[in-house]
C-alpha cells in the first residue's frame, strides 16, 4: 500500500494502523497460549482494513457500500473479541485498541451514512 493513499484517506490511515496493533496485541495472546482469541481478533482486526481499501476501487456506489458495510461487520466481531479480552482474567490490557476502534467505528458509520444518501 502506498503511503500517499493512506495519508488521503483517513478510514485506510486509522485501520491500518489499527491492524498493526491487533498483530502486536495477537503476538502477546499468542505468548500467553490464548490462541482462540487471538486467531478470531487476528482475523476480523485486519479485516476492517482489507475491506475498507478494497473499497476504493469498487465497481459501482452499490459496491463501496457493500464493502464498507463488511468494514463495519468486520469491526462490530473485533468489538466482541475485545470486549471478551477486556473482561476476561488474565488477559492483557487492550482499552487502547478498544479505543482506536471506536474513531474508526464513527467514521464507518460517517462513510456510510453519507454515501446512502447521494
């Protein structure tokens, strides 16, 4: 991926970004022998980006909404398999990744709501 697009697009930016945290906390759980959890988080963490940029070059408005809309879906599992870290004993703290998910769940729902209605 190109620097240049990350840095015009603030939903690539912030979830690319994001991915490289949930690696780094994945990597801890993974130490921690907590492989469940971090295979699922691993998986819909980097997700959220990987759809968001295959977003950019969809065929139609029809498809940028679909594909954003899996964004989102994407982000609402990796709010669960965070909650779960959050609550559950033994875990490493993750309140910083809880937070980044939050701005890039806003700006979804921005993206969303704005491309349904022109």
């Amino acid at each position: 991926m190109q620097k240049e697009l990350l840095d015009q697009n603030p939903i690539l930016k912030l979830s690319f970004d994001f991915s490289l945290l949930v690696i780094s906390y994945c990597e801890h759980l993974e130490l921690s022998r907590k492989y469940v959890i971090a295979r699922q988080l691993l998986k819909s963490g980097t997700a959220i980006g990987a759809n968001a940029m295959e977003a950019q070059s969809a065929e139609s408005k029809d498809d940028f909404i679909h594909k954003m809309k899996v964004a989102a879906k994407e982000a609402e599992e990796t709010q669960y398999w965070l909650m779960l870290c959050d609550y559950s004993p033994n875990y490493p703290e993750c309140k910083t990744l809880i937070l980044k998910l939050e701005e890039i769940n806003k700006i979804l729902g921005k993206i969303l709501s704005t491309s349904k209605r022109k």
